[in-house]
C-alpha cells in the first residue's frame, strides 16, 4: 500500500495484517496511521498490540501508555496493559492497572470476546490480590480485632472489607429526594425505634389475618407490586414486571387507606395505625403484604427517597430466605423485624420451595426531627400540587 492511502485504508490493512498473523506489517501501517491521526488512542492501542506480537514488551507497554495519556479511560488499553504487566511477572503492578479497568467497566456485559476474556482474567486478579491483602491485614490486625466483640468492631470490620477490595462501599442514592447529612445506615439500630418491639408482639395474630386473607377470595387482590405500562424501559425488573412472583396486597397504597383491606385484617390495620408511619396526603405511607414464590428474587435495587425507614416483619418463612442492604446481608426469622434505609442497595431472596410472605411498611428515618418531618410533607405535598398542575404522575415513596 502506498503512502498516500487514505487512515480508514490503512487501519483496515493493518488489521487484516494482524489477523493474518503479520504483526511487523501491520506496525508498518500503523505508523503511517499515527502521522495522520498522531492523537488516536485506537492507533496506539493497534501499535500495541503489534509491538507485543514481535516480542518488543516494552515498546508495547509504551504504546499502551501513550494511548491512556490521550485517553485515560480507555478500557482496551487498560485491560492488555495489565494482561501484558501480569505476564511479566509484574503482580502488583498488574492488578493496580486491572482495578482500574473495573472501576471503569465493572462487567464485561457487551464486550467482544478477546476483551471479555481480559476482562475475567482482571476480575479473578483483582480479587485474588484483595484476598491476599485480606490476609496480610488479617495476620497484622487480628490480634488487636479480637480485643473487642464482633458488634463494636462491626463498622470497622467493613471498612476493612471496602479497604482491602473485597467488598465495595455502598452509599445513598435516593431516586426521588435526598435529605442532606443524615447518618447513612444500612439496618437501624433497634434502639432508635422502640416500638418495634409491639409489632414483633403482634406477629401471631398479624399472620392468623394473613392465612385468613390468603384462604379467601380476597387472594386476588395480590397483585404484581412491579408493574410498567408498555413501552416503558423495566431495566433489571424483566422477570418480575407484571407477574404475582413478586405480589402484594395494600393496606395503604400512597397515602390512601385501603378501607376493604383494613377491614378484613383489622388488627394488622390497628398496628400499622400505632407505628409511627411516614403520613403525606397522596404520597405515604406504604404498607402491604409482601409475597415472593419459591426461588425466586428481588434484583439490586434503591428507594426513593432517604426521609423514610422500611420496617420488614417475617410472617411465612418455609425454608431459608435472605435480604441484603449494601454489605450487610441477614436471614429473615420469622416474627424477627427490621427497618433499613431502602435508598441503599438492596435485594432480596426466596430459597425455599414455598412462598414467603412478610409484612412491609415505611415510617419517617429516626434521625428526622419533627420540624423536619413537617417540612418534608410540606415540600412533597408541593411537588405532589406541581405536578398535578402539570398534568403528569405525581411523586410516590414507592
């Protein structure tokens, strides 16, 4: 090919070049390419690649660099400049570049196959490296950890987890409204909501109203709780839109009593009405019964806003069943309850080969003052007015 061939010409001879197995040939083209496009990270990525075929490891390492000064993200790059450190016995420096391939692409979902590949060899070494750094932190501070119970070293434990690679950090990440400076939890201490204790109390007769619901004909009225009208992107909600796998029966829905629910499990209706529920007219709270089939889960997902607590009451456990707020994943025991900050990550599994059932309800995050809660309904009541105004779907705590 002679010099005056035009860069798309030149990329493809040089790729066919490679293909057929004549890296020299092809770094010849590229270097053509590199005088017309001398700030291409996709030609400095080819040269690499070249270079390496011929066994110039370091001229290849530098061609790899120079394509991650022009573009400090690109994954290609960053992936074989890793594949290339680690196959020189370079360890620790291989597995600094391949955690910054996945702070950069965390799956390899889309990948094509020779990055996927790099892709899986820098997961497996990266979490290798984090376990021996697991370790080595183990050997140093163990002694010191076990000074202390497993419950006043809990944080500490996984800030240890986050800080040696094996786990991540999991913040707040409210869909509908953030609430500035509040302590960010996953689980709330009991402490903070003494009434739970009343509701745990309540759990047999609170059931005793479940079967008798689920023995009726007012089954039917667990319906999908994910329900997306066509046309609207369901994301990770595929399996669950619009099926009773995941199904719930209301006792409030938005801020609106459901009147017939409450009638026919009226004490469960009496303990909802004792807790301290997050009250905005059109808006919340939320309660209902909460139905999840057998093998069955709820993906990872947030909430919507931070100003709530979601308060979880186990009533139907068949088998092992499980829930996960950030890095903190705990066993449901029936008549054992719980309340998180749903605006964290969080999921949700059934084991068993029956079906699980628990009771659900938001009520205001504990840390709220009073003036704050009454000026959070003032401000959602607000959107809730704008938005009717507008003519569109107001905002919901779902």
């Amino acid at each position: 090919m002679n010099s005056l061939a035009s860069l798309p010409e030149l990329l493809r001879e040089a790729a066919s070049s490679m293909q057929q197995n004549e890296p020299a040939r092809a770094l010849e083209l590229l270097s053509q390419a590199e005088q017309m496009a001398p700030r291409s990270p996709d030609i400095q990525f080819s040269k690499g690649g070249a270079l390496r075929k011929l066994g110039d490891m370091a001229r290849a390492l530098a061609a790899f660099d120079a394509a991650l000064e022009i573009e400090p993200y690109h994954l290609p790059s960053i992936l074989s400049k890793g594949v290339l450190l680690e196959d020189a016995g370079r360890t620790n420096e291989a597995a600094a570049v391949f955690r910054n391939a996945l702070a950069v692409k965390p799956t390899s979902d889309g990948l094509p196959p020779y990055l996927a590949a790099a892709h899986t060899r820098a997961r497996a070494r990266a979490e290798e490296e984090a376990r021996r750094l697991r370790g080595f932190f183990a050997e140093a501070l163990d002694d010191e950890r076990n000074k202390f119970s497993a419950g006043d070293r809990r944080r500490f434990d996984e800030c240890l987890e986050i800080f040696s690679g094996r786990t991540r950090a999991y913040n707040s990440q409210p869909s509908l409204l953030h609430f500035p400076a509040l302590p960010q939890v996953s689980y709330f201490e009991r402490s903070l909501m003494p009434w739970l204790g009343e509701v745990e109390a309540a759990s047999e007769e609170i059931e005793q109203e479940l079967q008798a619901v689920l023995a009726s004909a007012s089954i039917d009225r667990f319906a999908p709780y994910i329900s997306f009208p066509p046309g609207v992107p369901v994301n990770q909600w595929g399996e669950l839109n619009n099926s009773r796998k995941w199904s719930t029966w209301f006792f409030w829905l938005n801020g609106v009593r459901q009147d017939e629910a409450c009638l026919r499990a009226p004490k469960t209706a009496a303990i909802l009405d004792a807790a301290p529920l997050i009250r905005i007219p059109n808006i919340g709270p939320t309660a209902m019964f909460s139905s999840l089939a057998p093998r069955m889960s709820i993906p990872p997902h947030t909430g919507s806003t931070n100003v709530r607590a979601i308060v979880h009451l186990p009533l139907i456990l068949p088998g092992p069943a499980w829930f996960r707020v950030g890095n903190d994943r705990r066993e449901w025991r029936k008549g054992e309850a719980w309340a998180f900050d749903d605006t964290v990550e969080h999921e949700a599994r059934n084991e068993a080969e029956e079906t699980r059932i628990i009771l659900i309800f938001d009520v205001w995050n504990p840390y709220l003052s009073e003036i704050e809660r009454r000026l959070v309904s003032a401000l959602l009541q607000a959107k809730h007015a704008y938005q009717r105004k507008a003519g569109v779907t107001a905002a919901q705590l779902s």
